[in-house]
C-alpha cells in the first residue's frame, strides 16, 4: 500500500513476526573499538554476551577503516594513563609482530637519540619525551580481535547488521538485525549500542544529539588508502632535510588532489597510510556517503600520481587497498545523565564515577588528566541500554577531542563491564554500583584516580 504525506511518498509495510535466534544477558551491536571492548568486558565478567557485527571482520576503524594509529596512552611522563584492553591489542600483536611502538621502559624519556627517532612518528612525542602511541597492523589486528571473541566465549555474528532495538514501555529488549539468513532477533537483559554512530538511539526512544559542526575533524568523513613500496624514514629524511620544498609539495599536492592528504607510517618502512576527508558529508546521510567512495577514490588516483612524480620514496610506490570502511568520526551523541563539555574537558573536571582517564595531548591544551563518567554512557530515560565508543553523552567540541581509538576502548570496556554487573545484580544499568564498577576495572588493568588495583 501507498500513502503520500504532503509531498512525502511513503510505503506501508506489512507487520511480520521476526525469528528470535539467540538469548543472552547482553548483546553488542558493532564490533568496533567499543563495541568489541564491551563484548570482552561483559563475557569475561560472566555474562552471557552477543556481538553483532555488520561487517566480515572485527575491530572497525582501527582494521576495516585503516586508521592504525592507536595515540596518546600515556602523557610523557613514566606513567601510562591508558591501559586495560588496549594494552592487550598491543601485547597481543607484539607476539605477531604486528606493532610498533615505543618499548614500556622507554615512556617518558628524553634521550635525545629516543626522541629524535620517535618524533618522526605523529603522536610519539609531547613536551621532548617520549610517549606511548602505537602503529598497529589492520589484518594482524583483525585475527588478533577474533582470538579475543573466541576466548572469551562470546557469540558472534558476523556480517550482520543490527538494524532496530527491541523496546517496550520505555526498556530496551533486544535487537533485530539483517543478514543472509533473513531478518531474526536476539533477545537481551542490557543492550549495548557499539555502533558509533549512535546507530539503535532512535528505534530504542533514547534521546540523542545529531548535531555537527562542518568545522571541526568530526563532522569530516574519509577513506584512507595505503601505499605499497615505499620507504618511510626515506620520507621524514626529505622533510627534514628539505622543510621549505617538502611543505610547498604538500601543499601542491592538496591543490592536485583536491583535498589534503597525509602519508602516516605503519609497523612496515614499506607500507604508508594516507589519512584524508571530504568536509560537509554527514555519515548518517547514505547520499553522502556514496559521495565519499567515489569522490575519494579520484582525489586518491590523483593524489597518488601527483605523488609518484614528485615526492620521494613513492616513486615505485602502488595503491595498496582503500578502506573497507568509511572513516567516520562523529555521528549521533547520547543525551546521557551526563553531558561531557569541552569546559569540563579544558578544566581537567573530575567525577566520582569515573570509569577512565585520559591523559593531557595537545589537542586538550595545557590541562589536567581528562576523566569520563560513567554517566555518559548511561541514557537520562531509556532502561537496559548503554553507549559504548564515541556516541558518549557529550557536545560537539568534548566528542571531537576525546572520541580516538583507544577512548572508545576505554568506554567500551567499562560498558560492558557495568552491563555484566547490572545483570548479576539483577539492577537496571543506572543503578550499577559504581565502587562495584571501578573496583572490577581496575582489577583490569584500568588506572583509575583513589582505586587501587588490587581492590576487591
């Protein structure tokens, strides 16, 4: 049957029984840094857990989005802020080799022959000492992610797309997802929104913020590709050897391909990344998104070429791969018991449910150590719902500081975390006790202001 509204044409479905394939104290819909974080976080906890995934793979932007930097865990000092499950991707890939960064006893040094290796790596170096950001393999990471899963006796639905959360009288239920198999539910006591894109907030009825601002890194969406037989320290040779001529290539480059784009080194000498983004694209907008693939792909031809006749080390260099997925930055945000401000950001605020610290980077300023409540995680009317990753309750300028790989680690793991609690405790998500939740955490390697690890 048809309808038209105004000048709205609109079709009427036919209501249909969905299949419930699997129950399960929580589900987690997205595979990616928080999602999968939260899946750990709630199985190894003792809860029964669900990861629906859209894609054939694990670990979102950091493997299928080929954004291999995971930065800034520790704030150059001796001290790493970050730790927990992000440390285990880089212990864990260490043992195949497939990641690069600087050696545990060497946090926070300023030896000069330290500091000059590793500044030629983004993110290494802060105030003349050395910190620890990571460069990691995506096809490494992808089978180290699934070893996770498999240990950790989570189910796992590969390929399958959670489209609509199950709600009833204001308490989410469950999740309907899409796949070969046709459309099926899984039914849950907590419901985890690992998307980062706030993907289930609307059909669960939690209110959200989809606002974004076209000026910040957020609001612009990309398509990383790779370089192929290249030679990076070639590369930083050149632009230290030769600043003036390499930025007026740069620059060049830009005005070539249309757009900027930024070489990036990987576990490999061999092998760059090349960050990029289209602004005013929105990735809730499938227009957009079509959009991006194919316009990316010809800044990327020309990009390259203008490269291979220009700048050194790509010479013989070839396109590798592009992403498997849209590098998206900023989507929906929850509207949480919380709301994290950039104020609160710059003002180093702290919190009695603090669920993760993030240490001071450049793009904070010159602050105290960052905390995120647990609140943020937590919508202000929904039951059975949580956030994991970068749809935290937080305004535009907060989320596009604290949103990278290893913060939705974070929140993914203290999600997931809280929700295997609530279950055991037979309480909804809100009323998790919070000394019951740091304590749990930092049995897990998570540093956490006035909790010790050793607490019970």
């Amino acid at each position: 049957m048809v309808e038209r509204a105004s000048d709205i044409k609109t079709v009427q479905e036919a209501a249909r029984e969905v299949k419930v394939c699997r129950e399960a104290d929580v589900v987690v819909v997205g595979g990616g840094p928080g999602g999968h974080s939260a899946a750990i976080a709630a199985a190894r906890s003792g809860a029964r857990t669900v990861l629906v995934e859209r894609y054939g793979h694990l670990g979102g932007m950091a493997t299928g989005g080929i954004v291999i930097q995971i930065p800034h865990m520790s704030d150059g000092t001796e001290e790493q802020q970050i730790i927990g499950l992000t440390q285990e991707w880089l212990d864990r890939l260490d043992v195949v080799g497939g990641c690069l960064h600087p050696k545990r006893e060497d946090i926070g040094s300023s030896d000069e022959k330290l500091v000059a290796y590793w500044r030629r790596f983004m993110g290494n170096v802060i105030h003349g000492r050395i910190k620890q950001t990571a460069w990691v393999d995506p096809e490494l990471l992808k089978c180290v992610l699934n070893d996770m899963v498999e240990e950790s006796g989570v189910k796992l639905y590969l390929h399958s797309w959670g489209t609509q959360a199950i709600a009833d009288k204001g308490k989410v239920q469950g999740v309907i997802f899409e796949s070969k198999s046709g459309r099926q539910a899984i039914l849950g006591k907590v419901v985890i929104d690992g998307t980062g894109d706030g993907d289930l907030l609307p059909s669960a009825g939690a209110e959200f913020d989809g606002r974004l601002d076209p000026k910040i890194r957020s609001s612009n969406l990309a398509l990383v590709f790779r370089l192929g037989n290249c030679d990076y320290q070639k590369y930083c040779d050149f632009r230290e050897k030769e600043p003036e001529r390499f930025r007026e290539l740069m620059a060049e480059l830009a005005r070539v391909a249309g757009t900027r784009l930024v070489p990036l080194p990987s576990p490999r000498n061999d092998v760059l990344w090349v960050n990029n983004w289209i602004p005013d694209l929105n990735c809730m907008n499938v227009e957009d998104l079509t959009t991006l693939e194919v316009e990316m792909r010809k800044i990327m031809l020309r990009g390259h070429d203008f490269m291979k006749k220009n700048i050194p080390t790509f010479e013989n260099s070839f396109i590798m791969d592009t992403a498997s997925q849209t590098g998206t930055r900023g989507g929906r945000r929850l509207i949480g018991e919380c709301i994290v401000t950039k104020e609160d950001l710059q003002a180093g605020k702290k919190y009695d449910d603090a669920i993760a610290v993030i240490p001071r980077f450049d793009a904070l300023g010159d602050t105290d150590h960052v905390q995120i409540p647990y609140r943020c995680l937590v919508p202000t009317k929904v039951d059975g719902l949580l956030v994991a990753g970068r749809s935290f309750s937080s305004d535009m300028a907060a989320n596009n500081m604290v949103n990278l790989i290893p913060h939705c680690i974070a929140m993914g793991q203290a999600a997931g975390t809280a929700a295997a609690i609530a279950v055991k405790d037979g309480v909804n998500v809100r009323d998790v006790s919070i000394k019951a939740l740091q304590d749990s955490l930092a049995r897990q390697s998570v540093p956490l202001p006035q909790v010790s690890s050793t607490s019970s």
